[in-house]
C-alpha cells in the first residue's frame, strides 16, 4: 500500500509542476493536481474493464493473449 501512495504523491507532484510550469498559477497548478489524477483513474478502470473483455473472448474463443 506505501508503494500506491508514493505514486499518488509523484502523480500529484508532477501534474502540479506540469499546471504550475504551463500557467504560472498555483491554482491552475493545485486544481490540475487534483482533476488529472482522478480523471486518469477513472479512464486507467474503464482500460482495464475493456482488456478484462477482450481477454475474455479470446479465452472463449481459444486465442492466445500475448502480453506485451
């Protein structure tokens, strides 16, 4: 669980850093660090939910899934 946590924090840093860097405002930069990740999260589960289908069907269908 500490490893998730350190990455929410670089996430959070960087995403800070890149709002702040591009606008020069502690707010665009504090409401970015905040929007992106849970945006990300977000899509990165609907991601996983499509694979998890498509793996699925190759599975039913006798395909191979090649990791990659």
């Amino acid at each position: 669980m500490s490893k998730t946590f350190s990455f929410a924090a670089v996430h959070f840093s960087v995403a800070f850093a890149v709002g702040y860097l591009m606008t020069g405002s502690v707010l665009v930069g504090g409401t970015l660090a905040l929007v992106e990740p849970a945006i990300n999260s977000i899509a990165y589960h609907l991601h996983e939910k499509a694979w998890r289908r498509i793996e699925a069907r190759r599975a039913a269908a006798g395909g191979t899934l090649v990791a990659g």
